[in-house]
C-alpha cells in the first residue's frame, strides 16, 4: 500500500479531533489570573469548538508597536486593546483589514470599519478620601493645591498617559502648556505605565494618582475599602474606549469575526466591569448595579479620535513644560 | 635504507605539522565563526541605514538623554571611587575578618541589579523601612527613591563595591617588608597610603574608573526601574523605548550605534593596558598587620556594612512573604527554567569563544605574530557594546532573516557576548603563564596543540575557569536588559517575571520570587567556593 496513504489514514482521526485556533494579542493584565481573558475564554470555548490562544505585552501602549515591527509574523488573529487614540495610528498601518460587523445598539456611538469597541472608561484622579477630605473640584483647583502630589503615566508610552494630555487639551486648548506647567511641581512620579503608577500610589507614594474613574469599584467591591474615591471635576473627564481589530493575515477570519461579534454580547461584557474595571459597552446596569453604584458615571468630555498630528502636539505640549 | 628513513621521518613530521593545523584550526575556529558573526552583524547595520526609508531621526530630540547619561555617569563614578577607597580603607585597618569582607564586595557585585534595586526601595519608599521608622519617632519622611538620588544611589553601590573590592585587595597584599619597614619607621598608615604606597594603590587603576564609567553608562534596569520623570531618561532607556513603544528600529540603532562609539572611545586606554582582573579570587592578608583603626575608622566601618548590607534585608521580607500559590504557578517555574537555560547556554558560549581566542592569542604569542593584540582588542571591545544597543542590532537582523531567531536563542546570544570577555580578561594571565617553556616543551615532545589543550592548560586553569563560570552564570542569570526586548507569554526570565509581578502592584509575591531566586544565587556562589576550597586543599 502506498506510505502516504496509510499516513494520511494514520492522521485521519487526529485531523476531525484538531480544532481551529483562534490568536489573541492583548496586553498582560486582561489576560491575568485577576483579569477577565480567563472567563471571557472560557466562555467563548464552549460555543466555537475552537481554541483561543492568548499572547500578551507589557502594556496596551507596546501592542502596536510589537506588530508593526514585526509586520503581525507571529500571526495574530486579533489585537484586543489598542484604544481610540491609536485608532488612526493603527489603521495608518494597514495591517488590519474590516470587520463588517454590526455595531448599533452599544452603550456608546460607535462608527468604524475597522475596530469594534469592548469597554470604555474616563479618565479621573483617584485619592484617599481618608487622607484628603476637601479635593480639588476642578483642573484649575487641582493646580492650586500645591499641598497635593500627583502620579501620571508619560503620555509617550502610556494610553492614560495620552489620555491626561488629551483632557488638558480639551479643557485649556491652546493653553494646555501653561496648565502643565502650573501642575509640575505637584507631578512627583511620571511612570511608564498605568499599573507602576497605581501601585506606587497605593503604595503611598503620592496623593493623587492619574487612573480611570472605575478604579474605586475595584477597592470597594474586592477590598471592601470605599476611602478611595476618583475626583468628580466640574470640567468634565476625558474618555478612553478600548477596541479590538482584525489582522490582515488573520489565519481564521471568520473566527476572528465571530469572537468580535461575542465580545458585543452579555456573555462577554458581563466579565468587563469586575474583570477590567471598566464600562461595558452593552448597558449592564440592571445586571452590574454594584458595579455602576460603586463607579458612577461622571459628567464627560466630548470623545476625540486624534490624529497623529494631534497626539504629538499635545505630546509637545507636555514635553515643553516638564522637568 | 637512509632515503626510507627520511621518507618516513619526512611523513611523520608532515602528518604531525598537519595535525598541529588541524588542531589550531579546531581550537581556532570558534573564534573564526564570531568574527563572521560580527562582520555580519555590521554589514546588516550598515545595508540597513543605505537603503532605510524611515529616517526621521532628530539627533536634537535627544541632547538632554546625552547629557542625562553622562552626568549620571560621572556623578556616579566620582562617588564610587571616593567612596570605593574610603570603605577599602576602613575594612582594611577594622578587625572585620578579611575573608568576609572579600565575599561581601564580590558578591555585592555580582549580585542582580534587580535584587539591590527592590532592596533599596524596601527600606528608601514611602512605605519602606525608613518611612515606618520615621512614623514610629514622628518625623516627616518625604525622599521620592523614584527619582535622581534612587538612580545615583543604586549605580554608586555597585560601583563603590567594585571600586572598594580593587583596592582592599591592593592593601591586603602589601608585602609584609613593607609593613615591617613603616612600622619600625614610625610611619602611620595615612602616611604611608600617602607617598610610599600610592603608585602601588594606584597601578591599574586607570582601568577600574573606565570600568566603572562605562557600567554607570549602561544601568539600564536601574534607569529603567528607578527614572520617575521622564528627564531622567539614559541612551539606553531611549532605545528600549524606541524599539517598545515607538516601532522605530532606525532611531534605536542609530542611539545604540552612537553610544556604541562613545564607549569604545572611552575604553581605549584600556586595551592599551592590556588589562587582566582578579577580583573574585583569594587573597591573603599579611600575618603581620602593624595598623590599628580608631573610632573614626569604627564609625565608618559600621555604617559602610550597613550601606553594603541593608539591601540584603529584603530577604526577609521576601521569606515572610511565602507564598503557595507562586510556587504551584506554572509561570514560576517557567521563567526558572528559562533563565537557567539562557545562562547556561550563554556561559556555554562564552566558555567555547573565550577559550579558543585564548588559544589563538597564545598561539600567535608564541610565535611573535602580533596581530594578537587585535585579537584581544575584537574579544574585549565586547565588554563595552552595552546590551541594548546589542539588542537594537540582533532584533534588526531577526528582522532580516524573517525572526527565526526565538526570543530565547536571542537573549541567550547577548548574554553570551557581553559575558565572554569578562571570561577571556579574567583567564588571560593564567592562561599564557609560563606560556614559553610550555611551548618549547610541546614543541620537543611534539604534543598535538589538542592534547596540550585538553590535557594541560584545561586542568591547569579549572580552579580559575569555575570561578569565572560561577560568575558568569550569575551575570547571565540576573540580567534584565535584552529579556526587555524579547520576551513573549511563553519566554520570561526570573528578573523579567520579578518586574512584571512588581508593576502588578504584586510587591509581596515579586519580594517571595526574588529571594528564592537570590537564595540559589548564593547557592550557585556556595558550591563553586566550596570545590575551589577543597580542590585547593588536595
């Protein structure tokens, strides 16, 4: 009998067991043990007979600089994590193709053909009301309070880094740099990414930290400790919506798809608030009322989707007035 | 008859001169492929920035990281050489026992940035030791360690122990007439360390402050873990950011290219001293010991060991820490895993490529061709790439040949190159010892160059070579500086895990990782002290 048959018949039964693969890049703390790319998973897994791979990077800002460097050869299905100020960026690239997908009905307005939202958040100050009973009301408060030290992320490398940059731009426009300048004193630690910044602040590093609105949820649900509270500023807060895109040399587009289409269902979002600590773009709150009660929604800006242009101006802006 | 004996006297000398080549070729050739691999290297460089599209490289944007590295750098030597000498002296004149204080400058050393650097913030952070203290007694505590004195304070105490290590080492030889000679002259220990002594402490010297410029230069985890602001940014800190976050390898080579120079410049009277260290092996101190300290002497003694010692206390913490579900965690064991692969292949490497350049250096000493001067300038010049600039120049060429290089293979080839000439000075000197009556020994006895490798210099310098080895894998074992580049889920070394658990806000779980990972360090330490100690004894 001829060898490459009886191969083939060998490997037959192998070939109908060997399910589909599904890759996911994504950076590391969406797929921590503490994170939701656990359940989200596990979810998935049990209605596409497929298995989801999950690569990860330090932080969502090196996602797409990871994948443009090595033009996606590791062959990622999907980047889960870039957000809309590296939306342009991203598409620039053209390393990501449409997902065709259906995005009305979500908590927010969404219009893209190449990205799909999965949660959102705003940008706020987080304290220890404990320590600090009378905080700022305002940007222009916060600057006053020269008793108060701060941690932000470099707007360079970080996305809530960028954020801060943006929301200075769209409170003070053109004088975003003069705003900066007034807050270098108090800014005591500028970290590379969002998770140094927060835990050197719960470490008692300074007395404000630049983090999301929904951070005091997570003390209050998981910790039970309800002193940190985010600033309620009457400027209103600068918002961050986080998407997921499909590569170009997606191995499974379909799959890709239909892990996109998931992620816009209740089995996906319901592990978004107490997993990542954000919104879920499907309206969750009769579900997650904990959640919504422990992270009100606060008054917010107008969303931005930046040039790259734009990201470097307000980036120059900082730069100008720092130490 | 006579004509048969000479054909085979004739073929017995050419089979032997054949073997002679094909030995040095065998022992040579190593060193032939690493050459091939640097020239390779440097032509993908230069092909690179010809035909480049992408060069948007504004040498303006980084004045102040020029400036910010050397000033670090400076400050931080000048520090460590004032103090270096300052603690140097004051061990040598305590009654500390000698014995502990060598083991504690060469493992201060040795010993992972990472572990000093989370040391240090233990006890310096606002929620650290000192903090807590300052709390119990009521005073106000507000020093940011994230700042420019944590950055100067972690250089400087590598650098003070590197610098201390080379001159306590200097006094404990001081050959025992001399001693004799100050003491019956009334001649008091400043004195002597003034005028007779001086050129003695100095000699070599030169070497020990580029060494210690050039390590300031390129402390890339401390930059990397303690720069709070974003001025305090190195070359090498603009690199890692370049390739991490900017996707923009040109400017990353051009800064690794442009450090790269800088360093070798400054390294050059370096290899005019054809320079060779021992600061791991023993030395002994005099019988006769004329010098008494005094409370001055006391006083600084007591508050170096604390400087020295008190990052060590973060064991503790991590021990106190210990944690089950770390243990049980398949990552844990993975990056232990890793890292020790990574080691041993580099040291694997470095062992083969320093091992055949001295025997080419050797070789062509032997036979006065010297180009061997070269030889060693191509292997030394190594110690002076720093490692990110190395890494910006494999991950293009990665790049070039379609990444079929894995993260690990890459991490392991850095480790491999930085560590080789720390091997090659370390065995030099007691390598080409006695070098010409050994050659004119083989040469009667026509001994293959193998044999003479294998069976005579491989023994002769094992007590040597597994010093080294211990060190180097230690080195290789603690780096986090490529691993920041290539690293993915499936390959993370202990330092990297270390951090990525540290920036989790996973302090006590970093703190429990890091001492177990310290604690097989001083094992490793232990067990190659151990077999120096007996094999010395037999």
């Amino acid at each position: 009998m001829n060898l490459k048959l009886i191969f083939i018949i060998l490997l037959f039964p192998f070939t109908i067991f060997a399910q589909s693969e599904l890759k996911i890049f994504t950076y590391g703390s969406f797929n921590s043990d503490w994170g939701p790319g656990p359940n989200i998973e596990k979810s998935f897994e049990e209605i596409c007979e497929c298995d989801l791979i999950w690569s990860t990077s330090d932080s969502s800002g090196a996602l797409l600089s990871k994948v443009k460097l090595t033009n996606n050869k590791e062959g990622y299905d999907l980047i889960l994590g870039l957000d809309d100020s590296l939306m342009s960026e991203a598409e620039d690239t053209q390393l990501f193709q449409k997902h065709n997908i259906d995005t009305s009905g979500l908590a927010i307005n969404w219009d893209n053909d190449y990205f799909t939202p999965f949660d959102y958040g705003f940008f706020s100050f987080i304290y220890n009301s404990d320590k600090i009973p009378n905080p700022p009301r305002s940007l222009t408060d916060l600057a006053k309070r020269n008793d108060l030290s701060i941690i932000i992320m470099d707007p360079r490398y970080s996305t809530p880094g960028l954020g801060l940059a943006k929301w200075i731009y769209q409170v003070f426009g053109d004088q975003s740099t003069d705003y900066w300048k007034s807050i270098n004193d108090q800014i005591v630690i500028t970290s590379k990414s969002w998770s140094d910044g927060y835990g050197l602040f719960l470490e008692g590093e300074s007395d404000l930290v630049l983090s999301y609105s929904t951070s005091p949820a997570y003390h209050s649900l998981i910790e039970n400790d309800k002193n940190y509270r985010s600033l309620d500023l009457s400027d209103g807060h600068a918002s961050q919506i986080e998407v997921i895109g499909i590569l170009k040399n997606a191995s499974n587009y379909e799959l890709a798809r239909e892990f996109i289409s998931f992620s816009l269902t209740e089995n996906f979002q319901q592990h978004i608030p107490q997993g990542n600590w954000m919104y879920p773009v499907l309206d969750l709150q009769s579900s997650q009322s904990n959640f919504y009660s422990a992270a009100p929604i606060p008054k917010s800006l107008q969303q931005l989707y930046p040039s790259q242009s734009e990201k470097q101006n307000w980036i120059d802006s900082w730069k100008k007035s720092i130490d | 008859m006579k004509s048969k004996i000479g054909l085979i006297v004739g073929k017995n000398l050419l089979i032997n001169r054949l073997n002679i080549q094909k030995g040095v070729f065998f022992l040579g050739f190593p060193y032939l492929l690493y050459l091939a691999f640097i020239i390779s290297l440097a032509y993908v460089v230069v092909e690179y920035f010809f035909y480049s599209e992408e060069q948007k490289f504004i040498l303006q944007d980084y004045y102040s990281v020029f400036l910010f590295t050397f000033y670090q750098a400076f400050l931080a030597t000048l520090i460590s050489i004032i103090f270096g000498f300052i603690f140097a002296v004051v061990f040598y004149l305590s009654p500390i026992n000698h014995k502990f204080i060598s083991l504690l400058l060469n493992i201060c050393f040795i010993i992972p940035v990472i572990f000093i650097s989370y040391g240090v913030i233990n006890i310096f952070s606002s929620n650290g030791f000192l903090s807590d203290l300052a709390i119990l007694i009521d005073v106000n505590y507000d020093l940011n360690i994230f700042s420019f004195f944590g950055i100067i304070f972690v250089t400087s105490y590598f650098n003070i122990a590197f610098n201390a290590n080379f001159f306590y080492r200097k006094l404990l030889s001081i050959p025992e007439n001399y001693l004799k000679l100050f003491k019956s002259n009334n001649i008091s220990f400043l004195d002597a360390v003034k005028i007779p002594l001086r050129h003695y402490l100095l000699s070599g010297y030169a070497n020990v402050v580029i060494l210690t410029f050039i390590f300031c230069i390129g402390n890339f985890t401390i930059i990397y873990l303690f720069a709070g602001s974003p001025s305090l940014s190195t070359l090498e800190l603009a690199i890692y950011e370049s390739l991490n976050f900017k996707a923009d390898i040109y400017s990353a080579l051009i800064l690794g290219i442009i450090q790269l120079f800088m360093v070798l410049i400054l390294s050059i009277p370096f290899f005019y001293n054809n320079p060779s260290f021992n600061l791991v092996s023993s030395t002994r101190r005099s019988s006769y010991y004329p010098f008494r300290g005094n409370l001055i002497v006391y006083f600084i003694t007591f508050w170096a060991l604390v400087f020295l010692i008190s990052p060590f206390f973060i064991l503790f913490n991590g021990l106190a820490n210990f944690s089950f579900d770390i243990l049980s965690s398949l990552t844990f064991y993975q990056s232990f895993i890793n890292s020790f692969s990574v080691s041993i292949i580099s040291l694997f490497l470095a062992l083969i490529l320093s091992l055949s350049s001295l025997y080419l250096y050797r070789f062509m000493q032997e036979r006065n061709i010297f180009i061997n001067k070269y030889l060693f300038l191509s292997i030394a010049a190594m110690a002076f790439i720093p490692s990110l600039s190395l890494s910006a120049i494999i991950f293009l060429v990665n790049i070039k040949l379609n990444f079929i290089l894995s993260n690990f293979i890459c991490v392991a080839f850095i480790n491999s190159f930085f560590v080789t000439p720390v091997v090659f000075i370390f065995l030099l000197t007691r390598f080409l010892q006695n070098y010409q009556n050994a050659f004119k020994l083989c040469s009667l006895y026509k001994i293959n160059p193998l044999t003479r490798f294998f069976k005579i210099d491989l023994f002769f310098i094992k007590e040597e070579l597994l010093i080294i080895s211990a060190a180097v894998f230690v080195l290789s074992f603690g780096d986090l500086t490529s691993v920041t580049i290539f690293n993915d889920q499936s390959f993370m070394t202990v330092p990297y895990y270390i951090s990525q658990l540290y920036s989790s806000y996973r302090y006590n779980d970093s703190f429990f990782v890091l001492s177990v990972f310290v604690l097989i360090i001083f094992f490793i330490v232990y067990l190659s002290s151990k077999f120096v100690s007996s094999h010395a004894k037999n």
